[in-house]
C-alpha cells in the first residue's frame, strides 16, 4: 500500500522503518512485484529474442 501513494523515496523509506518481521515482508513483497514487472517488460519488449545478458544467467 506504501508503495502505491506519494513519492517512492519517502514511502521506501517508510518501510525500513517498520518492525524486522514487517520490512522482511515488504522485502518479499517488492521482490514479487519487480518480477512480475520484469515478466510483463520481457514479454513486451525480448519476444523475439534480445541480447540482454542478464537474461540468460541460469544458462
């Protein structure tokens, strides 16, 4: 919910300063969410195939 008003900065911030078990949840949360990003972003834009990399590490 933090990461979804205001300004990033501010609500990152905002998380680090919950209890240990909270931000461990967040953590997990944020990592979710960047690789559904991540996900979509490769189905969009390395379709047919791309020279990035990191996309072939477990390679």
């Amino acid at each position: 919910m933090l990461i979804t008003r205001g300004r990033l900065g501010e609500q990152l911030t905002k998380i680090v300063g919950l209890p240990p078990d909270e931000r461990a949840k967040a953590f997990r949360l944020l990592v979710a969410l960047l690789g559904v990003a991540d996900q979509r972003r490769r189905h969009r834009f390395c379709a047919d195939g791309c020279g990035h990399a990191w996309h072939h590490l477990g390679a």
